[in-house]
C-alpha cells in the first residue's frame, strides 16, 4: 500500500453561491491528487474575507470567532487524519469528510434544539404562548445572520458573551413593519425563552455546561393596569347599537366578574356550570395555561351575561356558552368600546382579569388566598402583584386606623 505523503487543508468561500451579499464558507480538504469540499454552514461577507491566507479579516468578535471556529475544524481534521493512520485505514480525502460529517450530525445545534422544543411542546402549550416562542426564534435567526454571519451554531459554542450579545442585539433592532421597538420586559421574556430550550438541553444532555449560569435577568417592575369601579361601571352601562360590540362587551364584563382569560372563556360549555356546596351556582373550569382547577362563584352579573347567551344561534351551534370570537378581533372591538366609553387605558382583554383581582375582589375585602384560587394561580406570589396596586383599599384601611388611634388619644 502506497504511503499517503500529502494532506492538506484550506479555507475558501463560493461567490457564486452568495445569498444576501453573504458567501458560503467552504473546507477544502486534499490528500494526494483527490480532494472534497465540505461546507461549514457558515457565510462572510467577502469583504471580510482574505483568499490568500483563507481567513477572516477584521478585529470584531464575529470576525474572531470565526477564525476560532476554522481553526478548530482543521484541528478537528487533523485529529482525524491521524486517527485514521493508527487505525491503519485507507485515507482518502472522502473518507475524512465522512468522519468529520458523521461526528457534525451527532452535535446538536442552536436552531435544531428550538425546532425540536417548539415540535414537543406544542401539543402542551397554548397557542398564545406557543406563538412567542416562534418570535423568540425569529430573533434568534436574525440575530445569528446579521450579527454572527451564520445560519446557525452548535450547542457548544454558545456561552455568556452570546448571551449578552443577543440581548445587545434586541435592544438595538429597529423593527421594519409597524410593530414598535422591544423594551426591556420584552427583551428579558425572549431571553427567557432561550434560556428554557437550553435548560431543556442540558436535561437531555446535548450541552455539558449552562451558558446561562452567571447571567441575571432584570426585569423591570410595572404596576398591572386595571379598571376602576367607576371605568367598569361606564363599559356596563353604555348604549351599544352595534351587535357585534355589545356581544364583546358582555363577554369582557363576564371575565370581570369571574377573572378567567380570554383561552378559558371561549372554550366554557354548560357542563362547567355547577351548584356549590352553597347552593348557588358556580363555575368549575381548568386554566389551559397551567392546568390549574378554577372554582369561581358565579356573581348575579355574570349569571345574567350566561343567561343572555344561553339561545344564541351561534353559541348553540359551537356548543359553548358564548359566542366565539378570535383575541385579535376581541381586542380590536375593545378599542372601539374604550373610546365610545371615554376610557384612556388600553382596553385588551387580559384587562379584565386584573379588573377581577383588583376592582371586584380584592378591593372589596376578598382574602388573597380566595383570589388567588380563583385566578388559578400555581403561587400566591403571583397574586400580589395585585394587592400592591390597590391604593384605594390602602386608603381605607389607613383612615380606620387614624379613627381607632384618636379614639384612644
């Protein structure tokens, strides 16, 4: 058998194959007269690209990292050149690039860990919630072609700096259709996001380390918005001509008056009506978000809104106790209710469910741990986040103390 006396490698890019002004990097790979291209899945910009010397030129971290990254694959190859003479194997330059393709397939990778979350979970997740994952991958993909010049990275290489980039990277993106720029809550929900398809990861062993492990989020504190008595009092009371916005209005008054969201209102049947260990009627449901058991006491009001519905052609024929509506469409109506009413917040849906904890139960003498029930919230921290923006009730509870205090003086 001959003995193979040259091996060489070099780094090239394909013009011809540019997408976006962006070039594909190609491993030229060469033993004897034979030789194979392997591409790395990595794209430059030719200008940043030296042909001569087959690297990367520039001083920015992209630009670093990718020269790290050949220099690690032609270690890589090199490991495997010389596995290859120990093992007294025939080498070919084909038969490198199988080994060096075959160990690439067993890597995981940034965007095959999202693919592979967002497949499992979405059977588990709702729609709302599964929809921001796929934002949340959309600025991960971004972000890797605009500020790292790839299409992807594998599991390995991602580490604090990524992480701190990325963020860097959300807090500078200038959206290019209507949708206004992300702000700092927003930013740290994405950054959540990431960080549970990498815990997800880590669980099944594709990366041995947490890249997350010395970042902190900051997420800034916001006081929930919700309706005053008086607000909601305007929305009920309102002359409404048009079917289409008194029907929106009745369902967002009956989320007032039971805390559920819009998920779990438009899937209730008459099956979750039940009598309580009180005899009055109440409402018995589960929270698609958590799984949670919700038991709400029906107040007359939202027992007056199921009996207005409980003949509706369109109710009937969806067997549910409303009328369905899509969020988007609730929302949109919501707005034209809002300014009909005079109402200067932003009247969404989820709006009623603070309404509830607030205005309606908590203002009103409720214990937290009964609201906090209802809700169908997994910890009773979650639930004061309501109780902190009740001024009014503070206000009370203040002005009976002062009474009580001069009563002693």
């Amino acid at each position: 058998m001959r003995t193979v006396n040259t091996f060489g490698i070099q780094f090239i890019i394909r013009l011809n194959k540019s997408k976006a002004g962006l070039a594909p990097l190609y491993c030229r790979v060469t033993i004897n007269t034979q030789r194979v291209e392997i591409s790395l899945k990595k794209f430059i910009d030719p200008k940043n690209w030296n042909p001569e010397k087959g690297v990367a030129k520039g001083l920015r971290d992209e630009i670093k990292s990718l020269n790290q990254f050949m220099d690690q694959v032609k270690a890589q190859l090199i490991g495997y050149y010389q596995e290859m003479q120990l093992e007294r194997k025939v080498i070919t330059a084909a038969a490198i690039k199988d080994r060096f393709l075959r160990a690439d397939d067993q890597e995981h990778t940034l965007c095959r860990a999202i693919d592979y979350h967002n497949s499992q979970m979405k059977d588990s997740l709702a729609w709302g919630t599964q929809k921001n994952y796929y934002t949340t991958q959309k600025y991960l993909n971004l972000f890797l072609k605009n500020k790292k010049g790839v299409n992807d990275v594998y599991l390995s290489e991602l580490s604090y700096k990524f992480i701190l980039d990325f963020e860097i990277f959300l807090k500078t993106y200038k959206p290019v259709d209507h949708h206004k720029p992300l702000r700092n809550n927003g930013i740290m929900k994405h950054i959540e996001r990431f960080r549970k398809i990498i815990n997800m990861a880590i669980r099944l062993e594709w990366i041995d380390r947490d890249p997350f492990s010395a970042y902190h989020q900051k997420f800034h504190k916001v006081e929930r918005g919700f309706l005053t008595k008086e607000e909601l009092k305007a929305i009920e009371n309102r002359e409404l001509n048009l079917a289409r916005l008194d029907w929106v209005r009745d369902i967002f008054v009956f989320s007032c008056y039971t805390g559920l969201a819009y998920i779990d209102v438009v899937k209730l049947t008459r099956s979750n009506l039940t009598t309580g260990l009180d005899g009055d009627s109440w409402l018995k449901t589960t929270r698609k978000k958590n799984g949670n058991p919700v038991p709400v006491p029906l107040l007359p009001k939202a027992l007056r809104i199921i009996e207005k519905y409980k003949d509706h052609i369109r109710a009937k024929a969806s067997g549910t106790l409303f009328p369905i509506i899509s969020n988007q469409q609730m929302n949109s109506y919501l707005k034209e209710i809002a300014d009909l009413c005079g109402i200067q917040k932003n009247l969404t849906f989820h709006l009623a469910r603070h309404t509830f904890a607030t205005t309606v139960t908590l203002t009103n003498g409720v214990p937290i741990e009964s609201v906090s029930k209802m809700l169908g919230h997994s910890s009773i921290s979650t639930t004061q986040i309501y109780a902190k923006v009740i001024e009014k009730k503070l206000c009370e509870y203040m002005n009976a103390l002062k009474k009580k205090l001069i009563m002693l003086d």
